[in-house]
C-alpha cells in the first residue's frame, strides 16, 4: 500500500481501536513499528506515523530501547462501552458488508489461488505456524495470498480497504478469534486442496468460509452488541482515488463523464480553470492537471486566449497521447476494473436477479430492449453492469460496482482502437438477445453466465489494446477465461 495522509489514518484508528478494545491494555506492548508495517501491507513511514499520534494523544509512550507501551488505563467497563459503540455505529454496514464477501469475492479467491505460484503455496504453509497471536494480520496476509496471482492491484486496494473496514475490527475481540482459528479452520484445507489441484473442492471451501464470517456477525450483532445503532451510522466506503495527491483524477474522471455524457459538447469550451476550481472547490493547480490528463486522454485542447475546448469523440484516438505515464496507469487502471467485473459480475447478477420481483425484471428487460435500439454496441457492459448496481441488494455491492463503473471512461482514449460501430453491434447483438430472452424466461443462471462472458470478452480486448500500446503492468493481469469461468 502506498504511503499517504489516509492511510495513516486508517492504521492509527485501528490500532486504537485494539487499545480501547481492551486487546493492549496498560502497560502492555504494541508490536513494533516494523512489525505493523508488515502485517497491515503499509510502510514503515506510515505505520511510524500512526505510532507518532498515539504517542501525541497519550494513548501510548514510545521509546528506541522499549518501543511502545499503551499508557493509557481502560478499565473493563470502559472497553465495553466503546466496544458497543464502535459496532452498533457501524451496525448495517458490517452486515450488509459481509453478506455482500461471497458474491464479490469468493470468486475472485478461487481463480486467484488456483493460479497462484508455488511460493504464494510455501508462503502459505509458513503462515499456519504463526498461531494466533498473529490473527487478524495473518488473514490479511492469506487474503493477499489468494488474490495475487490475478496481478491486480486496483483489487488489493479494495480488499485491504474491506478488511479494515470489517475483519480488523471484528478479529481485534479475543472472542471472535474462535472464527479464525487457525488448526481447526479451513486454512489447512485450504492449503491441501490446492497441493491436491482439487478446485471444486476449493471453490465449496472458499464459498463455505465467506458464509461462515457472514454468519459469524449475524450472531456477533444478536447475541453480543445490545447498544442501538444511531440515527446516523458510518458506512462503509471506498473510492479508487481517495489520496489528497489524486484529487485531480477524481476531477478528470467527472469532467470526462460530463463529456461524455454531452454536457459539454464537442466544439464547446469547458469553464475556466478558475471557474472550475470554484465550483468543484479545488486548487486552480490540482484543476490544471485534471486538463492535462484529459489532454492526454483526447478529450480536449487546451489554447492559449482561446481555453479548452472539447475534442469530437471521434478524434480521440488520434489525439491520445499513450506515452504519458499517468494516462498508463487510468488505463490499467480500467482494465483492472474489469477483471474485478469478470471475477464478480455472475454472481452479483444472479443474487441481484433473484432479489427482484417479477415486475422489477420486467422493467429491466425493458430497458435492455430500448437500449438495443440506440445501435451502441460499444456501451453494451457499461450499461448492463449500471443496470446490476443500481438495483444490488446490497449496499456494499453498489458501493464497489459504482466506483468500478466509473473506470469504464478511462477508455475514451481508446475509442480509435476498437472495431468499427457496425463490427461492435455485430458483436453485441447476440448478447442483447441472450440476455433479453434469458430475463424473458427467468432464466437468471443464464444471463448471469452470458454476463460473465460479455465481460471476459470486453476484458480480452481492452488487454490486447493496451498491450499493443506498450501499457506497463498489464501483462501481469490474468485474463485466461479457462482459470476465470
């Protein structure tokens, strides 16, 4: 995880958490520096930080020859009534979060250890010799495990993201260790299915542990945290570029949205840089650099007395300037997205098909029908996937799918790349019709399997375009559809 502002914060608040917990209590050690650095993903620099403002809050002391001792005195009725209040405020969030693991990830951990090398297998048996004392790290530690041979670092962001969201918490109570115990647990199994190359078995163990934490903070939530959530509870959030320094893409992806979407149309001149520091309420600096990167994109040129005026989507292409490095890295970027989409998409389609009435489908299928009209093949999985989040049953679910979707415009760069728009409907008409006959039918298995293929495809193609631009880090992305479908 990079160094940054945020993540000092997030490393801060749980290990705080742990000391108003009761997990450290007075007098007790932290682990070092080093060692949190480690087992959270994050660097020295950060967790040292972290360290840094326990030390300026008097929650710890802090010493070279004896490190840090939490200084700070919770009694035991103290521990509870934080304990209480930090999940009752996050109540919904949790569950809904851990209703939403399976669909979104168990997938995802299935193809990622069956395409994991041999080291990821060593690194895993080392990590059955920890023990507990480790725990909840050690999940962490499996968690990246299981996910790095799909070579997506967009993923890991959102799975650390999850875990200090959900597990951190959860595992810091001595209690709940009993879900991650170690020797009895699936981990072992885990470990043996993969040696054995036994991946049906692997998948049912996968699928079983997702459910057995969901079911795990059903309980959690029933039987432990009597206090009442709060008119106002925190809820659970991820945006792919959060950090202070990466406000500008944030800008540079909604003014892209805009153009595409014909706010601005092609011709026009975008606000001035000053004019859309007001409005957007950023640095006319952080501004500039959004305009670059949508220059670089081909969205727009910039003139000197003249402004910024929007390129005709059509020149994109021809305008794009592949070599900058920060384009690069939106476009992986996007690509990364949608293997996230390949890995998750027919599961979250089929729970969010069958959580919909009879009418609800109908309208669906409705909309699909009218969009096969507009004879734009090329938007065909956007617009699929935007149907799917909009009506996921799950918040989480439609947190992380909105975030995803909004990587799609990444490649209006690439417009110049890809077939012509009758070559694109050609392609995209067979799935229109598999999939408006499938909702027709309440066949929901099948439009979800005819999803998964859409976006398998969409991401075969998107990865050979970036690589025949020379795109550093996308060789790393798994795209084989044998280890994906």
């Amino acid at each position: 995880m990079e160094n940054s502002t945020e993540l000092r914060s997030v490393v801060y608040n749980i290990l705080l958490d742990q000391i108003q917990f009761g997990t450290y209590r007075r007098g007790e050690k932290l682990p070092t520096i080093e060692e949190t650095g480690a087992r959270l993903c994050v660097s020295i620099d950060t967790a040292r930080a972290a360290y840094l403002r326990l030390k300026e809050k008097g929650y710890i002391s802090l010493s070279k020859n004896v490190g840090a001792t939490v200084k700070i005195n919770y009694g035991p009725q103290e521990s509870e009534q934080f304990i209480q209040t930090f999940f009752s405020r996050r109540k919904h969030a949790m569950l809904d979060l851990g209703r939403s693991m399976r669909p979104l990830f168990a997938n995802a951990q299935w193809v990622g250890l069956k395409s994991a090398p041999a080291e990821t297998l060593r690194a895993m048996e080392a990590l059955l010799k920890e023990g507990r004392a480790a725990a909840p790290y050690a999940m962490l530690k499996h968690l990246n495990q299981k996910y790095g041979g799909l070579g997506n670092s967009l993923l890991m962001r959102l799975v650390w993201q999850t875990f200090m969201f959900l597990h951190g918490p959860f595992f810091s109570l001595e209690e709940n260790l009993q879900y991650f115990d170690q020797s009895a647990d699936y981990l072992p199994e885990v470990l043996t299915l993969c040696q054995n190359r036994d991946w049906s078995a692997l998948r049912t163990a996968l699928e079983r542990s997702t459910e057995k934490l969901s079911l795990a903070l059903v309980r959690f939530y029933d039987s432990r945290i009597t206090a009442l959530p709060p008119e106002q509870e925190e809820a659970f959030a991820w945006s792919s570029y959060k950090k202070s320094r990466q406000l500008c893409y944030s800008l540079a992806m909604d003014l892209l949205i805009s153009i595409s979407r014909g706010e601005y149309p092609a011709g026009s001149l975008l606000p001035s840089q000053e004019e859309l520091a007001g409005q957007k309420g950023v640095s006319v600096s952080t501004v500039r650099r959004s305009l670059e990167l949508l220059g670089s994109v081909g969205a727009i040129r910039s003139a000197k007395y003249v402004g910024t005026r929007v390129l005709p989507f059509d020149q994109a292409t021809e305008n794009s300037d592949f070599t900058k490095p920060v384009l690069q890295r939106r476009l992986l970027d996007m690509a990364e997205s949608l293997q996230i989409f390949a890995l998750s998409c027919k599961d979250v389609s089929l729970l969010t098909l069958s959580s919909l009435d009879a009418g609800s489908v109908a309208a669906l299928c409705g909309e699909l029908k009218a969009r096969k009209q507009w004879r734009r093949g090329d938007i065909l999985s956007y617009f699929v996937l935007d149907l799917i989040t909009r009506h996921a049953p799950c918040q989480a679910i439609r947190t992380v799918y909105s975030e995803l979707l909004r990587q799609f415009f990444w490649g209006y760069a690439l417009h110049g790349l890809l077939e012509s728009p009758e070559a694109l409907n050609a392609i995209s008409d067979p799935y229109f019709d598999a999939l408006i006959a499938a909702l027709e039918g309440a066949d929901y298995p099948r439009f979800s399997a005819k999803l998964e293929e859409l976006m398998l495809h969409e991401l075969r193609r998107t990865v050979n375009s970036l690589s025949s631009l020379g795109v550093p880090g996308v060789e790393h992305l798994l795209v084989s559809s044998d280890s994906i479908t």
